[in-house]
C-alpha cells in the first residue's frame, strides 16, 4: 500500500506551515510593540520634567508648581539599604544551605519548593503581612514597632528579596564545577571552610547578579511600601519616620488631580525605568561575560 | 546557614499568623459567607456587597473582579506567549534572539507602576476611543460586551495590561521547557517527512505540554496578585457586572484604595481577611505551577523571577 | 520495493568543516549496503544526506548530487517529500514519550493525512510484524507508552514506525550501538529480512555486524570514501591499503 499523498493535503500542510510562521511573528510584534510604546510614551512625558529640581527639591505644596522628587529618592534608597541588609545575607546564607550542606535532603527540597512558592505570593499581602506585625501593635517596647516607618518598609521588600536571592544563589553554586571543590577537599580544607572561601568565591559574579536582579525587582515595589513606609512629604532620613519611596509617590501623584504632580510622575517612572533597564542590561552583561570566569 | 533557609519557613509561617490574627473580626462575625454574601440595598433595593458605614461586607465582587480580569487576562496572554516561545526557540535567526529575549527580559522588570500609569494614560484612552466600540457593536449579542462606560475603565481594560505584565513570564518558561525537550525528538519527526509546524507540534510542544500547563498557571498566579496596574485601570467599583467593559475591583485593588483610610477595625479586618484569601490562594495555584514545570524539567528551573 | 541511490560528487561541510569530499558511489536498490570507517569520517554525515537531515542544522551546506530513483532530491523536490520516501532509525532510540505504541507507529500516517482507523489499523500491524515486534506488544498497543518498552524494544518500535510510511529506502545510523547483545542480534536478523522489500544503507562501526547483514560495504576515511565494494572482498581482499590497516585493527 503506498503512502502518497494528495497534492491537496500537501499544499495545506505547507499552508498551515506558513500560517502558522506569520502567527508566530505576529505574536513576537504584538510583545514587543508594548515594550516600545512604554519607553517612548514614559521618554516623551517624563523628559522634559527632568531637571536638576527634580533630583535636588522636595515637592511643593499641592497647587504650587514645582518641586522635585528628592525626598522620594533618598527615601527610597534608605528603604532598599535596609531591605538589602536583610535580605542579601539571609538569602545568600539559604542559598548556601541548599547548595552545599542541604543537597538532596528533604529539607533542602522543601525550602527550594517554599522559596519557589513564596515568590509568587503579592507584594501587597507582604506589606499587610509586614503592617500587622510592626505597624500596627500599639504600646510595645520595641523600637519601629506601632507606627508606620521607613524600618517596617525595609523589612518588607527585604522579605521579598530573600526567596529570590536564595534561589539564584543556589543555582549559581551548583554551577560550579566539581572539580574545584574537590580541589580545595584535597588539599585538606574542612569542608566548610572550602565552601565559604573557594566556592562561593569562584560563584560570586553570578551571586552578585542575582542579588542585582533581586534588588531591581524590590526597587519598583509599590504595594508593600503603601502601608508600611506610608509616605512623607517632607525629606526624612529617619528609619522610625513614615518615608518616600519612588514608586510610592509616583503613585499618589499620578491619581491626584494636579497637573504638576503628574509631570513629576512621568519624569519619576523615567528615572526609575533608567535605572531598571541599566540594572538588567548590566545584569546580562555579567552574566555573558562567564559567569564562572573564576573557575577556569 | 540552616536558619537562613529556615527562615523561608518562618516567613510563611509569619506571614499566615499575621493575616489570621489580624482578621478574626470579620471571620468571627460573618464566616466563610463572607466570600459569597450578598447584601441589599434598603433604598435603590439594588444588591450591594461593600458598605463599610454599616460594616456590611462581602468579598464576592472583588473575588468576581480578580477572577474575571485574570482570565481575560489569560486568554490574551496565552497564544501570544506561546506564540512568541515557539518564534524564539525553533524560527528565530540566531542574531535576533538574544535581542528579543533581552526585550522580553525588560518586560518582565518594569515595575507595576509604571505598568498602570502607562495603562491610564496611554492604553486606556485608546480602548475608549477604537477598541470598546469595536467590542460592543461586533460582540455585545455575548452580553459581555455593553459600551455604557465612558471611561474606558474597567475588567477589559485590567485584562489586557494584566496580559502584558504576564506574558514574559509565560513566554519564558515555556521556552525553557521547550529547550528541555531532548534534540531527537525532533529529529524523529522530520525524519518522517513533518513540515516544520508539524515537528514543533508533535516533537516539542507535544512534549512540553505539562511544563507549559506549569507556566500558564504560573502566569494566573501573577494576574491573581497584581495591584498597581489593575487598580489604577479597573475603576475601583465595588459592584458585579457581566459585561467587561464595565467598571469593577478586584482583591488586591481594594486593600490597596482603602486600606490606609479604612474607617473601622472591622473595615481593616475585612480587608485583610481579603488579603489572607489572596495569599492562601495564590500559595496554592504557584505550588501546583511548580509542581507541574519541575515534572518536566526535573530539577531546579533555573530563574530568577 | 527498494530503489537505487546513485551519488556523484558529493560534498558537505558543516561551516568551514569539509565533512564529506567528492562522493561517488551507487547503493544498489533491494540490498543492504554497509558504511564503515572510524569515528569522524563522515559516514553518519553522509547518510544525514541521503533524506536531507544534514540541512537542518543551520551551518550545513551541500553540493552534489544525490538520485534516489529517478528523483533528484536536492533539485526537484523538497526535503519533506523526501523524507517520507527515505526512511530513518538513529542511533539512541527516539519513540515519542507522550504517545502510545500504536500511535507512535501511526504517527508518520497520521501526518500524512490518513485517518480511516480500518487503515491505521492494518499498517500498524503489519509494520510492527516486519519489524518483528508484534507478538511482544499486540496486548498493548494502545496502553503502554512508546517509552515504557526496553531498549532494544524502543529501537524496533522505531524501525516499524519508520516502515509504516512505506518508504523505499531504509537509512540506520548505528541502530544496534545503544543496544545489548541479544537486541543487536535481533536487528540484524530484521535487516536480513527487510532487504529484499527496502533498499538499507546501515552506517556500523562494528565489522562483524558488516560482514553478516551487507552484501556492500563502503569504507569511509577523513571524509572520503575510499573503497566501496562487495562485502566479501572489502573483508578478504581490500583493494586499498587503508582499508586493510582499518579492517585488521590498526586504527580506528
């Protein structure tokens, strides 16, 4: 019996081949035509609200023109200092655990699995979460606790940052080869000490992007910030202050009915996209570059 | 080291507490009814769900509004996602791709912001303008397409920004799972005289289909937790309405309006049992997700999110 | 029924690596032919270009020609007609995981187009028959997946999805290396049969398996063919020294 097709049946399937080729064109254009629109429409508000004002002046009082962004600058950097100084180490430290002393037992499979998990949870149920536990207990002893602060802030986007900086972290560990490890056991380093010096060593340009990529990503977080940093219209350096952040004033501008304020959202979400596309693009880059360049 | 990892554990753990604790008001005065009661109104006799005057509160219209944008959301994201995965792995010519997955990569890193102003300002208008008409004359005999809203606001208008926050996500999963299926697969499709759609349907996707269920459900999780975007396009209103170009809420929009304003303990319990609603539920959609991408690329999916 | 292959002048390169130099020979239709040589001649390359596998991979380029029967295929037809007509078994077996033992034998005619199930059912059968694995799986057909069968199995469940599109010429790329003693020796009782309804060109590296299943051999140096002749006198009497030293062992 032979298998000869129709010419009919040939011709549809070369048809649903080229259809199917154009779909898939279309769908990359239809992807990156948002990508596009966002940069260019964020570039023609934001540019020309861009000035040394804004990085240097608080905002000015409702009606007033002017002003900048400053407070909602430091306010943000203050936020991620602390955020970073919770999250990078217990990230890193989780990430160690699963990569070199957990490997293969259940327990490290069950943290991987919850880590996993928990970076899917909203940003906005980390920041609830974040103002049951700080904000709002009333009458403690304890410092930050009972009021809205830039401390509680911190402590919610470095929540979110350590799922993320555990994962990467461990990922970039088991990259390296195996060779070196057994290099460092076979000059007589006890392991831990080999782990902590050589290994993380030789993982660091890739630990570091992770941390980066994790950093980014808490940077234009709003939600968690909307009840724990709450806002100040005023500049604040202090953790035990309500505090700015970008994205959060960003926001109360952009709903508010003044046009000055929506000038001064458009030029922050330039700034904060600048910053996010320079991060990621730096990011790759590194990664490019090998990410074990200390291996070979 | 071990406390570090640990300390996963205690997150969630904190996490859960704080939401259970601090919502018993609400639990212990309605219970699970919360979720579906429906209230009247004693003078337009309309129904009515969120009144936090007279601390009557129900959570169906915000779990109507999550669910509705989510999936409109879905049924948008998907093909283009899928769509883009299958371009990138098997079409693309090689000095485009690493481009057009740097493209993809921004995509997934704008903040959610940035997101919503560029949906109010941009997007928005020009659904109220080409697209909502469009909707309403060729498809209102659906129902769900009836253009009395002249904002421009509302689920449709949440779909379709929730649909471009998520694709990134989606695309790229499904391209790692598509890239996990081993190169002989293919090779034994063409072997048998396939055209090139033919091999990607029957040796990769056929394959992937698991991995690339994982990545679609992972996707709904984000579009069930999204705020920033999705409030700033969905109008805020507390009400259920059938077609989409209506306004309406969703979960996490609500808590992010009224929290800080909420005029009651009762108010703030309702709003956090909301939130403790959309963390359970979210937890439980990402953990089927990954249980499905990591049966088929058996091991740790390298991603940072 | 098998067709001839006649090759002239055939060359390939994968980028700037001149795989396969000038070419020539004719497989002879309704015979086995074996291609020997050591790791790296070329001879799986050549065989990739026989049903035009060779130009999927993006850096590959060919010139030359190759007949199949009456029928050029690098000029007059396109390489999806080609491959339903030139049939091929790899060398890891590669059943499809997702699909059942029928369906993976059916996969080829499915493509095609054919779906009268009395159709499906009857090739089906009679592939898995010719590829000597019917009274192993007759039970299962429809249970078990492609995947769940032992290796040796797997490699005959491919051999019999390859037939099921009836083609004329049979390529296997080292079909028996990933196997064990006992399944090796069942693929070549296989290939014994098959010769006279297929043309088969099978690349080995194993001499003994040549010499038992092939009535030509063809052995393949650094990219070109050097000999190619009756099996016989390949193994006794090999008109070229090279092809004494491999056969003897002192290479390769």
């Amino acid at each position: 019996m032979s298998v000869e097709t129709s010419s009919f049946r040939s011709r549809m399937r070369t048809l649903t081949d080229g259809a199917v080729t154009a779909l898939s064109i279309l769908a990359t254009l239809l992807v990156v035509a948002p990508l596009v629109a966002i940069f260019v429409y964020l570039v023609y508000k934001g540019a020309r609200s861009l000035n040394l004002a804004f990085f240097t002046q608080i905002p000015k009082p409702e009606g007033e023109s002017g002003g900048g962004m400053a407070n909602s600058i430091v306010g943000s950097g203050i936020i991620l200092a602390v955020a970073s100084a919770l999250g990078i180490p217990v990230g890193i430290g989780g990430g160690i655990f699963l990569a070199e002393f957990g490997r293969g037992t259940k327990l490290a499979n069950a943290v991987r699995f919850t880590a996993d998990v928990l970076n899917g949870v909203p940003s906005i149920v980390m920041g609830l979460a974040v103002y049951a536990l700080m904000v709002f207990p009333k009458g403690t002893i304890f410092p930050f606790m009972g009021h809205f602060s830039a401390m509680s802030g911190g402590v919610a986007l470095g929540i979110m940052m350590i799922p993320t900086v555990c994962r990467t972290t461990e990922e970039m560990l088991l990259m390296v080869p195996h060779a070196v490890r057994e290099a460092a056991l076979g000059l007589g380093v006890p392991n831990w000490r080999s782990v902590l010096s050589i290994t993380v060593k030789t993982a660091s340009p890739g630990i570091i992007t992770g941390c980066m990529l994790a950093f980014a990503r808490v940077a234009g977080e709003t939600a968690p910030l909307l009840f724990t940093a709450l806002g100040n219209p005023y500049m604040s350096t202090s953790l035990n202050q309500p505090i700015e952040a970008l994205p959060l004033q960003i926001y109360v501008f952009a709903n508010g009915p003044y046009e000055d304020q929506h000038r001064l959202a458009w030029a922050g979400s330039l700034v904060l996209i600048v910053l996010i596309v320079l991060a990621v693009a730096l990011v790759r880059y590194v990664a490019s570059r090998g990410v074990l360049k200390g291996a070979s | 080291m071990v406390l570090c990892a640990l300390s996963i554990f205690v997150i969630v753990a904190l996490i859960l507490w704080q939401l259970v604790l601090r919502s018993q008001l609400t639990w212990e005065r309605f219970g699970l009814a919360f979720f579906y009661q429906t209230f009247t109104n004693p003078d337009s006799h309309q129904p009515m769900y969120w009144d936090p005057v007279n601390e009557r509160f129900s959570a169906l219209p915000f779990v109507y509004g999550t669910l509705v944008s989510s999936f409109l959301a879905l049924l948008i994201a998907v093909p283009l996602s899928i769509g883009l995965a299958v371009f990138l792995t098997e079409m693309c010519p090689g000095f485009l791709r690493g481009p057009l997955a740097f493209l993809t990569e921004l995509l997934a890193a704008i903040p959610s912001i940035i997101y919503g102003l560029w949906a109010f300002y941009a997007l928005v208008p020009l659904l109220r303008d080409y697209v909502n008409p469009g909707l309403a004359r060729y498809l209102g005999w659906t129902g769900f397409f009836e253009n009395d809203n002249p904002t421009g606001l509302g689920y449709f208008a949440a779909g379709v920004i929730l649909a471009v926050m998520i694709l990134p996500i989606i695309s790229s999963l499904t391209r790692e799972v598509m890239n996990a299926v081993p190169h002989s697969q293919r090779e034994a499709v063409l072997a048998l005289g396939a055209t090139r759609w033919e091999m990607i349907r029957m040796g990769v996707l056929r394959n992937a289909r698991i991995g690339i269920v994982g990545a679609v459900i992972l996707g709904l999780g984000r579009a069930l937790g999204e705020t920033m975007a999705v409030t700033m396009v969905i109008g805020n209103t507390p009400e259920i309405h059938r077609s989409l170009l209506s306004n309406g809420t969703s979960m996490a929009a609500v808590i992010a309006n009224e929290f800080t304003e909420a005029v009651s303990n009762m108010h703030t319990s309702a709003l956090i049992e909301i939130g403790l609603a959309l963390f359970v539920v979210t937890i439980i959609v990402n953990a089927i997700a990954q249980l499905l991408v990591w049966a088929v690329t058996r091991g740790t999916p390298a991603q940072a999110r | 029924m098998g067709v001839g292959i006649e090759v002239k002048d055939l060359n390939a390169w994968y980028g700037t690596n001149h795989t396969l130099q000038d070419i020539n020979l004719h497989i002879p239709a309704n015979h086995a032919t074996a291609l020997i040589g050591p790791s790296g001649c070329g001879k799986s390359t050549f065989v990739r270009c026989l049903n035009r596998m060779h130009e999927t991979n993006p850096i590959a380029r060919v010139t030359g020609l190759v007949r199949i029967g009456e029928l050029d295929i690098y000029n007059d037809a396109k390489p999806v007609q080609i491959r339903r007509r030139v049939g091929m078994v790899f060398q890891r077996p590669n059943p499809f995981p997702t699909m059942s033992i029928y369906d993976n034998v059916a996969s080829g005619l499915k493509l095609n187009g054919f779906r009268n199930r009395r159709v499906l059912d009857e090739v089906v059968e009679r592939s898995l028959r010719d590829s000597a694995l019917w009274d192993e799986v007759k039970d299962d057909l429809r249970k078990k997946s492609g995947a769940s069968l032992s290796g040796g199995q797997q490699q005959r469940l491919c051999i019999a999805r390859a037939l099921a599109v009836d083609p004329e010429v049979l390529l296997m790329d080292e079909p028996a290396s990933a196997l064990d003693p006992v399944s090796t020796s069942k693929i070549e009782d296989l290939i014994f049969e098959l010769k006279s309804q297929y043309t088969i060109v099978i690349v080995t590296h194993n001499m003994q398996q040549a010499a038992r299943v092939a009535e030509k051999t063809g052995f393949f140096l650094n990219g070109r063919m050097v000999e190619f002749d009756s099996t016989h006198k390949i193994f006794t009497n090999p008109s070229d020294k090279r092809t004494e030293d491999y056969i003897t062992g002192r290479f390769g």
